[in-house]
C-alpha cells in the first residue's frame, strides 16, 4: 500500500499490510483490552479523553500536515478538523456519565432499572474525507461507553490512521483499546466474521454499506452505517438570497465538494432563480485554489485523479444529456487531482446530478414553480442524509423540515453541519443509526434490563 500526494502526484510512502496472523493477533489484544478496559469507571475514562483532547490541540499543526499530504486537504481546514475531534472528546467526557447512568423504570418489581452496557470489540471501516473527524466521532463516545475498536481506514490515509494510536498512547490510555488495522476491503468480511468482533460502524459509499451490513446481518451483528447523500437545498421565493447563495456555496465546496453532507441539489423557486444562479456563481467563483500546505488556500485537490475523473465523466453526461454548465467543467493537465467550482443548471430526473452522489465541488440546480414541486424534487432520491431550507417564513419552514423533508436533519437558513451535541446520520440510502450526542453513545451499548422481583 502507498500514499500518493494528490496535489502534485508524488509518491508520499509505502506501507506494508499487515498479515492475517498479525490482524488475529490484534483481535486478540483488543478483546483482552476490552475485558479490564470495561471494568475502568466513568472518570477514569473521561480523564484520559480529556487527556486525548489536549494531544490533539497540541500535535494539530502535524496532523493537518498529514491531512494535505495523504487527501489534499488544506491545512487551516485540517486544523477546524482536529478541534472538532478534541470537542467531540471533551463533550463525551462530560456528559458521556451521564447519558448512560442506569434509569429506574417503576413497575410490579421491588426494584428495576436499565443499564448501559459496553458490546466489546468493535471494528470501525472509514473513508478518507475527513479522516481524523469520522474516526474520532465514532471513538469518543465509544471509548466512554467502555468499547474498544479496530480502525480499518480507507487505503489512502494510512498515516492518518496510524497516528491515531499514537495519540491515544500519549495520551495514556491502555494498550490495545484503538488499534489500526492495514488491510484492504477483502479482509473486512473475515474481521466481521470473527467472534470477537462484535458490531461494526461503516461510514462510507452506499455499495460498501450494503456489503458490510450484509455480512454483519448475516451473522447477526450490530451495524451502524453513515453513508453518501445528495442533500437537496431549497431556496424559496422569500429567501435572504444573498445569505443563501453565499450558505449554498460555502457548503458545496466543503472538503473540496467532497463531503456527505455539503449541499449538493440546490432546488430555486423560479421567481427568484435567474438573481440566486447570478450570486451563487459569484461566490463559487471567488475560492483560492492551491497549495493544501499555504494556510491561504481555501481549496485543495480533490483526494484522488480516479475520483475527480469519475466526477468530470458525471458532469459530461449531464452536459450531454442537456445541462449547461455555467461554471467550471473542465479538467487542467498536471498530475494534480484539482477539479474546479462547477455549476450545472437545467438538471432533470435521469442526469448524474439528479440521481447520483456529486463527490466533488460540482453543484446541480433545479428549477422549480412552487412549494410543493420543490418538496417533492427535494425527496425525490434514493438518498435522506442532510438537507437545508432557505426562506424568512419560519413557520412554514418549520412545518417542512420536521414533517416533510425525508432526511436525518434539515437545516433552516444554514448549511447542514455535525456537531457533538446533535445526532447525525441518514435514512433511506444513507444509511442506519445514529453518530453523536446521546444517541450516538447508545448504538453500540446492550441496553440490558434488570428486574429485581
Ligand atoms: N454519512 C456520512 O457520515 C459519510 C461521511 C463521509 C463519507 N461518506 C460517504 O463516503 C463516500 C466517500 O468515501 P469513500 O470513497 O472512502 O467511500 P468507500 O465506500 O469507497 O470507502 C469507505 C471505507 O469502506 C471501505 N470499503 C469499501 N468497499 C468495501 C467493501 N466492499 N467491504 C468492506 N469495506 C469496504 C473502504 O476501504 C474505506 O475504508 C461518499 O459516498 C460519502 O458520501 C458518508
Ligand atoms: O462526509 C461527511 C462529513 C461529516 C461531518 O462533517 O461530520
């Protein structure tokens, strides 16, 4: 396995996979961890993620340095990304206790009460956009509830994944309670297979979701999945369109247009369509694309020349099919993985950007005449990951978010973003389950009941 640079095409290293008997031996190791690591109380765990908190924020500079050299992530973002992993610490630090302290239920018992119990190994497959951060939201509250974890991490950020074990070292927590795994894709159905792994957490592609669900379902193992999206935004005739185009454009380029939830469907009410398109364009245009290691870059390479290729393949068949592209679309020789600010409009059922995940800066945009054919567009996907609403109607934006937008969360005048506090995830093709605040920490817990009669 090697690391390329995709913001010049350099070989960055090589790393050797490691062999069966090595990854049955960390198995091993995890679940003797599991069996002490368990017994540890409440305030030891929350003091040693405090701990993992403060190696973060100090080792951030090194670590969004990896960041831009393995996925082309620039570096102030790198940085925003390692301090949401040192909160999502701290947050289940402080109230992860509480979240899973034992409920008294009354009923004909003298006594009976539900208790939060930790499942033991758990094996973590995760993608490379956001490396630290997907891994960290899944561990934080994992580690809180008493888990332990495997990390099989996407063949990019090799790096990414092993320094992870190193910060939990630092930081003082037991050997083998995180441990990474170089494997590659294959070798996840073994892991899952064996029995002393007991749930497995996938965030990723719909296709890798559904194989590894399939295989955990088999044999009767928890899964959680965070999986793609096509967030739907709704710009309404009496929206604040310079807040909205300037939220839209801000989320489409996120990570280089390649997160789960950057606004990807930007649905207009027509009345307003030709002055948002206007403003929308503006702001896209306005990135400074360059250097992922120059802290004035806001727009770094796309992760990989396959990945932007397969991007550029998408919008050529929009244009095909009849789109028109207003902005970008186009590859520049080099050995780089940049691809540009991309606005297709005239998207209709059928295109890539109508039916497909866009995993890249290329938004899509939809015209449409009413509230109802907005709604209707906005669900009309196999995706429900996050979605977003723009309008100065909060009673109508309301009624829409909580009852007829088919998604795990609806944003109103904002652009959707995780947090600790909140719980995230998806439903339909985006997945099960839910990552982040008490929900999160429920997923891999066995809530056992006791009833003392
Ligand atoms: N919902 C979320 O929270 C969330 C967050 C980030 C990314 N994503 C989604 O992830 C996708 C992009 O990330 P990616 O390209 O790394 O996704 P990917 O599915 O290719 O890879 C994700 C992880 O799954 C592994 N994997 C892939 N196929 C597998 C298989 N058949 N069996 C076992 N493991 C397998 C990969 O090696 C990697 O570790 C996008 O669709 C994006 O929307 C979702
Ligand atoms: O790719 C998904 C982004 C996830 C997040 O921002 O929490």
């Amino acid at each position: 396995m090697h690391t390329t640079n995709p913001y010049n095409g350099k070989l960055v290293k090589e790393y050797k996979l490691h062999t069966a008997e090595e990854v049955s031996d960390k198995i091993h190791k995890a679940h003797q961890a599991f069996e002490t690591w368990r017994t540890v109380g409440y305030n030891q765990r929350a003091d040693l993620l405090k701990k993992l908190a403060e190696v973060l924020t100090t080792r951030k500079t090194e670590l969004a340095h990896l960041m831009a050299e393995e996925m082309g992530k620039p570096i102030t973002a790198g940085s925003a990304e390692i301090e949401k992993c040192a909160k999502v610490c701290i947050y289940y630090a402080e109230h992860g206790a509480e979240f899973l302290k034992d409920e008294i239920v009354t009923t004909d018992a003298s006594n009976s009460y539900i208790t939060f119990q930790p499942l033991g190994v758990v094996l973590a497959v995760m993608p490379w956009n956001f490396p630290f951060w997907q891994t960290f939201r899944f561990l934080g509250p994992g580690l809180m509830a008493g888990n332990v974890a495997l990390l099989k991490h996407a063949s990019n950020v090799p790096g990414c994944a092993l320094i992870i074990e190193e910060l939990l070292k630092q930081a003082g927590f037991p050997e083998h309670v995180f441990q990474t795994l170089l494997i590659s894709s294959d070798s996840v159905e073994s892991i899952i297979a064996n029995p002393l792994v007991k749930a497995v957490t996938l965030t990723g592609s719909t296709e890798a979701g559904m194989k590894v669900a399939g295989q955990a379902a088999s044999l009767i193992k928890k899964a959680v999945l965070e999986l793609g999206g096509s967030d739907p935004y709704i710009i309404f005739e009496d929206a604040d369109l310079e807040l909205a185009a300037s939220k839209c454009a801000e989320s489409r380029l996120i990570n280089s247009g390649q997160s789960c939830i950057a606004a990807k469907r930007f649905i207009v009410l027509e009345e307003v369509a030709a002055q948002f398109i206007a403003l929308f364009k503006d702001k896209m245009a306005s990135q400074h694309p360059g250097d992922p290691m120059q802290p004035d870059t806001t727009m770094g390479p796309m992760a990989k020349v396959a990945l932007r290729d397969e991007l550029h393949q998408q919008v050529v068949k929009c244009i095909e099919m009849g789109a028109k592209c207003i902005l970008g679309g186009t590859v520049e020789p080099g050995e780089h993985a940049f691809y540009p600010p991309t606005i297709l409009t005239g998207v209709t059922k059928g295109m890539p950007a109508y039916d497909e995940e866009l995993f890249g800066p290329v938004a899509s945009v939809i015209v449409v005449k009413d509230e109802d054919e907005a709604i209707c567009v906005a669900n009309d996907s196999s995706f429900g990951l996050g979605s977003a609403l723009f309008t100065t109607d909060l009673n109508r934006a309301n009624r829409i978010a909580s009852m007829q937008i088919e998604a795990g969360c609806c944003f109103i005048n904002d652009y959707v973003r995780s947090s600790p506090d909140l719980p995230f995830g998806g439903i339909k093709q985006s997945g099960y389950g839910r990552e982040l605040g008490v929900y999160g920490i429920k997923e891999f817990v066995n809530i056992k009941s006791v009833y003392v009669a």
